[in-house]
C-alpha cells in the first residue's frame, strides 16, 4: 500500500476502510496497474478478504507489478486471501467451446444475450456472498470493464453491471458499506462508448481517480498526471473536489507532487 | 408546471436541488412518490431525513434488483412501463401525489427510448399527479433521449457548475412562450432556496461552446477570430469597387502615338 496514495486520498476525507466506490480511469498510455496493486495490497495488510476480477490482463501479470511493489499476490493467492476470477481465461474456454455450463460467464461471446454480464455478475457474487452473509469486510477489484465493450457489450449493460457490483458492497442496514469496490476503465476522449461509461460511474463513486500521460511527451522524472476527483455525498456540496497530482513510479512506490515540483524542475 | 425536469452535467451533483424541490412540497402536504436508482432507499431516507423533512415519501427501489437479476419481488424492475410502478390512480385525498424520478439516465439503460418517453409522456399528463420531477445526467445520456426530454417537458433546469449555484431556466407556458432566464441561488442548511436572483450572462460565458468559431479557435493555432475593434474596423472598410460604384467612376486613357485614334465606336458591328 502507497503511502503517497493514502494521504492524497485522506487529504481529500476519503478514507478506503470506509468503503465505497473507486473509479480508476487509464488512458492508453497511461496504465492503473500501480493503483491496482495499492488497493489490492490494501485489502491483505487490512485483513480483509480479496475479489479480484480480471479482464485486461493474465493473472501472472498482476503477479509480476505486484512482486515490483513488494506484494506477493501469488502467495497471497495460494493462501485463499485473493480469490481471483481470470477474464482472459474463462473468455478463451468459451472461444474453444470448451466448457459445459449454461451459465458460463462470457458464455454471451457465442450465444447473444439480452443481458450479458448477469452470469459474470453471479460468479463474483457467489465468490463474495459468504463474506456478506458473515458481515465481514471486502474488497473487489474489477479492471478493465472497458474491455467487454470489444466483446460487443453495450455501455448500458456494463453500467448496469457495475451498479448491481455496487449493491454487493452495501452494508446488511444500508448505513454503511462492507465492502469496497473498484472499477478500472479506460479513458478515450474520441471513443463515446468509454466516455459514457466514466462519465455515468463518476457519478456514483466516493472518488474517480484519472492517470493521464503528459500530454508534451514523455520525461524520466514525470510519469504522468493523476487526478483525484472527490464526490461529497452531502446534498450541500454540489461541486466535487479537484486535485491535481503529477506522479512518478518508483521501485516500490508511487511517487506523487504537486505539478511544476519534480526532481528535474527544483 | 406538470413536468418538471432537472438536468446536471458531471462537474456538479444536482441532488441537492432535489430534494429541495421535494422538500418544498412537502411543506405543501403533497405526497411524495420516489424512484430511485442511483442510491438506495436507506441511504435517500438518511439523506433526506437528516434534513428534518417529513415522511411522506414512498420510496421505490430501482437500485438494488434494477434489472431482476436477483427475483427480488420488493424491488422495481425497470424494463417495464414507468407508469405502473407508482401508484397514481383516483386520490384519496384531495392531494395528487408528486412523482419524482432520480435517476432518468438509469432507467434508460434497461428500455427503449421510445417506451421511455411515452411513459414520461403519460405520467406528466396524467390529471392525477400533481407533478413529475425527472432528474436527468446530460453526458449519460444519448443526445436524442435528452433532448425528447426536454421537449416533454413544461420546465427545464440545466445547472452550471459554479458556486453558487447557476442555473439556466427554460420554462415554457401554456400560450406556447417560452422564457429563458439565468439565476443563481443558494441552498440553506434546510435545503430551502436562498438569495434567489437573475444574472445577465452573455452567450459564450454560459458556458454554450457549440459556436464554430470557439471550437476552430482550439483547434488551430492560426488566429481565426477577431476582436470587437478589429470587427468595427472590418465593418468600416469600404471597398474601392464599392466606393466607385456609389459615387460613379470615370476612366482616363491617354492614348500613344501609334494608336489610330478615331470616334467610332469599335462595337458598333455588334448587335447587343
């Protein structure tokens, strides 16, 4: 877990272990991996119990960011902390037809559906539900809900997806949350489809997090800008709260300042 | 106004505006019908009980089981038509009930537009509701559902991200005027609406950037705009064609040494 991270985001009153939703957005040559693996990390030093669905990338690969931040998710993995739901896999079980449930996940690739994503939604709910019925706290991952637009998903149907993820983190009496929920996504300012999806999940999340590259180039010092957005639930505050952060991805840590304060500018 | 619709953009959180809206007929003992999508009832009824209003809200819940994925018989499922969700039928009371819907860019998601608006279009016409409230996000929302919207609609308010609140007023009248007006206001501790008053905005500071000159100025580092002054200056130029033909022109020719010079005219063989 990043420290830098947390103090940006307790600097704007948000606190992970309150709950809620996240919203990450990268854009293409900007990647989340780093925030993923924060959150992720998050969850084990917490305690808490791991969902993590994966739609981008192999599992191996979040293995491989992970050991470069000192988190040892293959360990944790093998230890039941992070149950994770493999995307790439159970799309290429359907491509080879190789699989016999009804059910299947992406079994929608083959066969159209009119809602898609509803059996992917009930593995990830069947995988948390024991954690929900024992009132103990979670945290699910989900990255790259953009990439089931490739796989011929309506935007609606992915929001409606993600809203019925949100109702898996509400606590049993509605006051608080149990859990915590993010989404990553990719942001593309001449794709509509994308833009509506960050557009409608900015809305109902606690903080959307945007990585964009420099839009001058690439520098050794600066690896990007990372912008936090935070939504006040009070009905008085109608503005969200804007930050500005430029970041540089270290060895073991995301390294954040404020813009015009890197290394090559002091 | 029967159909009441309240539009925000991503850079402000029009919920707030709501349940003023909602608050202000409660004072006036309406009855309150609420679907919401975005926030569960508990969490709206904390909301809204927080700010001491009355109870007279039923609270429909579009949020939890939206799209039936999990039978949960005391949810709305929002595929179905709108109008059957509320209970709006002969009232009781002498009080219709007010309905409101929070969010409409959700229930989109799971019909057709088409259904959408008609459904719209019965609740808002329907004699026994007092009056519709539709809460609407304008960038999550495809531009021909919106602007159906705004057509069904007897009052549109497009809030502007500034504070205070800024909101451009759209309201149109029985007779068929319609009256446009920019206001800005205040929300008290009580979600009552303070400091209410018009502004005067010039067009490109409302923020409408569908002008072709704005959008060619950003995409091109060429100045293809002009000044106030350079525009009066443009304005006063007269042109030499323009001022010849104004004022007649005469043509001078002096003719050289070689030329045959005569008084015939050389076009005379012409029939024109």
């Amino acid at each position: 877990m990043f420290d830098s991270i947390k103090n940006a985001l307790e600097g704007g009153g948000v606190r992970i272990a309150d709950g809620g939703s996240f919203l990450i957005s990268e854009s293409a040559t900007s990647s989340a991996s780093g925030l993923v693996s924060h959150f992720l990390s998050f969850g084990v030093a917490d305690n808490r119990h791991v969902c993590f669905v994966s739609l981008q990338h192999t599992w191996g690969h979040y293995c491989n960011i992970g050991s470069k931040f000192g988190v040892n998710l293959r360990q944790q993995a093998a230890e039941g902390k992070v149950k994770v739901i493999e995307g790439l896999k159970l799309m290429s079980e359907v491509l080879k037809n190789d699989f016999q449930e009804a059910d299947h996940p992406f079994s929608f690739i083959l066969e159209p559906s009119e809602q898609p994503l509803r059996n992917l939604y009930h593995v990830i709910r069947r995988t948390v539900e024991p954690w929900r019925e024992n009132d103990e706290r979670f945290v699910l991952v989900i990255d790259g809900v953009s990439s089931l637009l490739n796989l011929g998903v309506l935007s609606s149907q992915i929001e409606i997806f993600v809203n019925y993820c949100r109702t898996l983190i509400e606590g049993n009496n509605n006051s608080d949350y149990l859990g915590v929920l993010v989404i990553v996504t990719k942001s593309c300012g001449k794709d509509e489809d994308a833009s509506l999806i960050i557009n409608s999940l900015a809305q109902c999340c606690v903080v959307h997090m945007s990585l964009e590259a420099l839009s001058t180039g690439f520098s050794r010092e600066i690896h990007g800008n990372l912008r936090f957005i935070f939504n006040h639930t009070s009905p008085h505050h109608a503005l969200p709260d804007v930050q500005l952060f430029q970041y540089k991805m270290e060895d073991k840590n995301i390294k954040l300042f404020a813009p015009g304060t890197s290394a090559s500018v002091l | 106004m029967q159909c009441l619709t309240l539009i925000r953009s991503a850079e402000i959180n029009g919920r707030g505006v709501v349940l003023s809206l909602v608050k202000s007929h409660l004072h006036t003992n309406n009855e309150i019908q609420y679907l919401t999508t975005a926030l569960s009832p508990a969490r709206l009824k904390s909301c809204i009980e927080s700010e001491g209003l009355a109870l007279k809200v039923t609270y429909f819940d579009g949020y939890s089981d939206a799209g039936g994925w999990k039978n949960i018989a005391s949810c709305v499922h929002l595929q179905g038509p709108l109008e059957q969700i509320f209970s709006i039928g002969s009232p009781k009371e002498s009080k219709k009930p007010v309905v409101v819907i929070d969010k409409i860019d959700d229930v989109s998601n799971h019909q057709d537009s088409l259904n959408l608006i008609r459904s719209l279009h019965k609740i808002s016409a329907d004699e026994n509701v007092e009056q519709l409230i539709v809460y609407a996000s304008a960038d999550c929302m495809q531009e021909n559902l919106m602007s159906s919207l705004c057509q069904i609609a007897s009052a549109t308010i497009h809030l502007q991200p500034a504070v205070p609140y800024r909101c451009k007023i759209v309201l149109k009248k029985p007779s068929g005027k319609v009256l446009q007006s920019y206001e800005e206001f205040n929300l008290g501790p009580d979600l009552t609406v303070q400091d209410n008053r018009t502004v005067e905005v010039e067009k490109h500071q409302a923020g409408e950037t569908n002008d072709a000159d704005a959008i060619l100025a950003v995409q091109t580092t060429f100045n293809l705009t002009l000044t106030e002054d350079q525009r009066k200056s443009k304005n006063m130029l007269l042109l030499p064609h323009t001022r010849v033909q104004s004022s007649g022109g005469q043509i001078h020719y002096t003719p050289d040494d070689v030329d045959d010079w005569d008084e015939e005219d050389p076009d005379d063989d012409l029939d024109i």
